[in-house]
C-alpha cells in the first residue's frame, strides 16, 4: 500500500522560509518521481516541484529561484525548502506519486504566509 504522508507546514511572515518533507512508504521511493502541488483557496490545484528519480528538478515559474526540491532516498523523503515566501503561496501542499499510470496523494499541509 502506497502512502505519503507530509509535514512542515506552517505560518509564516513574508519573506520567511518553510521546509516541507514528504515520506513515501510501499513503494520503491529511489525509482519514483515525486511531485508536489499547492492548492489556493477557491484556485485549482497545481504544479509545484518535481524531481527526477536521478535528481534532475523541474519547477513552476511562480517558484522558481525560491523554492528548491531535493530528496533523500535513504530516508524515502522528498523535500521542498520554500524561501522568499509570499502571500501568494498561501496552500494546501501536497506531495504526489505517480506509479503505473496511477497518481498518489498525501494529506496534505497547510502553508499560511502572512504579510
């Protein structure tokens, strides 16, 4: 059984940094690919960060340069230091794998910036 479960979320001033830590259970974590959304309130939710299963990274224009994915396979752990926050990255965070056409889901966290 696949299982995300992440923490780290917060509240926090503009400007201010986060580090949210995903880790993944049932699953090969070292072969994954894993991702993380945010959703705004009353906003659709979408692409943050992903990382490669050979660390190649990729992120939304809206983050880049602020937020930096990075993972830990010996911890089965992916990561999102999240830097300059802005009012804006106000979401629920959610890490998510996709395993045989089929895509994961944690719980979420909640990330509040204030200004």
């Amino acid at each position: 059984q696949v299982r995300l479960v992440e923490s780290g979320g917060g509240l926090v001033q503009a400007g201010g940094s986060l580090r949210l830590s995903c880790t993944v259970s049932g699953t090969t974590f070292s072969l994954s690919a894993p991702r993380w959304y945010r959703q705004a309130p009353g906003k659709q939710r979408e692409f943050a960060a992903s990382i490669s299963n050979g660390g190649t990274t990729n992120y939304a224009d809206s983050v880049k340069g602020r937020f930096t994915i990075s993972r830990d396979n010996a911890k089965n752990t992916v990561y999102l230091q999240m830097n300059g926050l802005k009012p804006e990255d106000t979401a629920v965070y959610y890490c998510s794998l996709n395993i045989r056409a089929y895509d994961y889901w944690g719980q979420g966290t909640q990330v509040t910036v204030s200004s």
